[in-house]
C-alpha cells in the first residue's frame, strides 16, 4: 500500500507549494522539505521491510512489494505498481537528493519567490 503514496506524496506536495505561496515565502519550502522528507521515509521503510534475493524461481522475477487494483474490471483493466531492488535504490536516492535540493535552495531564492511580480 505504500507505492501509491511514493507517486502520490510529491504530486501533493507540489501542487500545496504552487498554492500555499501567496501565504508566505518560507511556506512552499517547508512544504517541499516535508514532502520530500516523507518521500524519502516511505522509500527507507520500504527497504527495512525487503527481503532481498538474487535468485528467481523458475524465471519467475520477484518484486519488493507490489499492488494491484482493479481499475475496470469489466475490461481487465488493473493498476499495477511494483518495485524491485534497484528501483527501490532509485527511489530512496531521488528522496535523499531531493532533501538535499530543498535544503540547499533554501536561502538561494530571495528575489521574486515562485516568479510572481513584485
């Protein structure tokens, strides 16, 4: 149940920045910060709860986690998310760096925040 709150954490998160900036300047970034610090937390649980193997059983490959929804039933439609060892890895270092981006942007963007007018 956590890969859909990796794809729908920063959707929010950005989206709350573009309209919480006629609030205040800081508001976006910390917004942005905890966003991207939730990302990263979702990532690193994801990893503690793997049980990682290299192996395969007959050819079949094996997923870290995994969901499936059934979207349109009727048509055979379903929404599929899964997540292996190297894009876990992918995922935890895109929350890291993400972190970091935010973190060292912070006092960067002093003159026309969000480029509104002055």
């Amino acid at each position: 149940m956590l890969l859909p709150w990796l794809i729908l954490i920063p959707f929010i998160g950005g989206f709350l920045c573009w309209q919480t900036e006629r609030f205040g300047v800081k508001m976006p970034r910390w917004i942005a910060l905890i966003t991207m610090g939730l990302t990263l937390a979702l990532g690193l649980q994801l990893w503690l709860q793997g049980g990682y193997s290299l192996t395969q059983s007959a050819g079949i490959p094996q997923w870290q986690s995994e969901f499936i929804l059934p979207w349109i039933p009727r048509f055979g439609i379903t929404i599929h998310l899964a997540i292996d060892g190297l894009s876990l890895l992918m995922v935890v270092l895109t929350g890291l760096l993400g972190v970091l981006a935010v973190l060292c942007s912070w006092r960067e963007i002093e003159k026309i925040p969000g480029l509104l007018p002055p």
